[in-house]
C-alpha cells in the first residue's frame, strides 16, 4: 500500500471516528434531556421515567411501583406467577436495598438477595405471604441457606407427592464459571421451601419450568 492510499484511508477512518464521537454525543444529550432533567415524582417519591419508549404508553398508564396490601413495595424479581386453588401467587427475588447482587459485603459471605412470594385472589391486591422462602433443614431445625446470589424462582405442584416444589438459579460466588440449578419443596406455595440439592448446570441461568398435561414436569434453560 503507498503512502498516498495510507493517507486517504487515514482521514477516511478519521472523519468517521469524528461522526462517531458525534452521534454518541447527541445521543447523550438526549439521554440527560429524557432522563438527566428533574422529573415529577411518583409513589415513594420515586421519578417518573419519561424516556421515548414509555411516552408512546397510553396517557392513564401507570408508572409508578406497584404496592402491597401494607403500602409497600412489591419487591419481587425474574419471577413467576402461578395460580393454585382460588389464589394467585407472585414468587420473585426480593432485592431489598442492595443493586439486586452486592450486599454489604464484596466477598459473599452473607446472603444478599432471597426469595419472596406474595399472594392475591384478584390480581390487583397482593398480599406478602412468604418472605426467605428458602431454608435448609438442619436435624430438623430451619435455617437460612448457604451465602450467595438467588435469582429466578419457579414454583410448580407435584400432584404425586403433594407438594410445592421450586426450582431455582444459585451462584456460590460472584458470577462463577456456571450457575447452580436449585431444588427445593414445601407443603405450602408460601413456604418455606426446604433444599434439597444443588446441581452445578453449565449455561442454566435462563430457565423455566412445564407441566405437560399428562403431569409430566419439564425444566428448560439456555445452553
């Protein structure tokens, strides 16, 4: 390549490197212009989002976090709703006041986020039925379970044994080589859900869990 094809290339690169730096600039501005100004406040003195996105909404929807029976936070994450007899249930990850991972610990030796299950009969009204849904049993005492990260929580009925189980994702430290896939039970869907066993499953962070029609479960995740 000669020095003049060189030096085309060269400024070619720069001028869009510079149409780069641009574009990213704008979008910034807008970013703070959208999110960045002082926005009114909602419930719990929490601010409305106003991005692009939600203002195609229409103009009676909602934003604000949606509260439980005693005026608080519905605090339940990447869970799952399932219904069982005349009740709805809402399992999800409670995150509490920690970012959903770091506690206030950097090492993990505590737990920082668990399992909650809240419970309505209208969908509207949700009720906190179970808090730390997961214990272990220790010669018949309950404890709390081994430190680290919980998250996606599913619960199904097995008609055979009658009981709740839940399967779930554990890692035993921050983002390991792969995800645990928990196991868990219980003889009622607010808990407390004793552990049965942790299973080391590559690629299992996103999973689900079926039963077919003829009470056949599956467990489902991404590879």
């Amino acid at each position: 390549m000669n020095a003049g094809s060189y030096s085309g290339n060269e400024t070619t690169f720069g001028f869009i490197k510079l149409g780069l730096i641009i574009a990213t600039t704008g979008l910034g501005m807008m970013a703070e212009r959208s999110c960045g100004q002082p926005q009114p406040l909602g419930c719990n003195n929490l601010p409305l989002c106003t991005t692009p996105i939600l203002d195609q909404l229409p103009a009676n929807f909602d934003q604000r976090p949606r509260l439980d029976t005693e005026g608080k936070i519905v605090d339940a994450h990447d869970g799952m709703m399932a219904q069982f007899g005349d009740h709805f249930y809402l399992f999800g990850t409670s995150y509490g006041l920690t970012d959903g991972w770091r506690g206030s610990t950097n090492d993990f030796s505590q737990s920082t986020n668990r399992y909650r299950c809240y419970s309505s009969t209208d969908l509207v009204h949700w009720t906190l039925a179970g808090n730390n849904l997961l214990k272990t049993n220790d010669n018949g005492v309950l404890k709390d379970p081994p430190a680290g990260l919980y998250f996606l929580p599913k619960v199904i009925y097995n008609a055979s044994t009658k009981e709740y189980v839940m399967w779930y994702n554990w890692w035993d430290r921050p983002y390991g080589n792969f995800p645990c896939l928990g196991v868990a039970h219980s003889c009622s869907p607010a808990g407390p859900f004793t552990i049965v066993n942790h299973y080391a499953v590559p690629g299992s962070h996103d999973m689900s869990l079926l039963v077919d029609d003829n009470q056949t479960a599956y467990i489902m995740y991404t590879m």
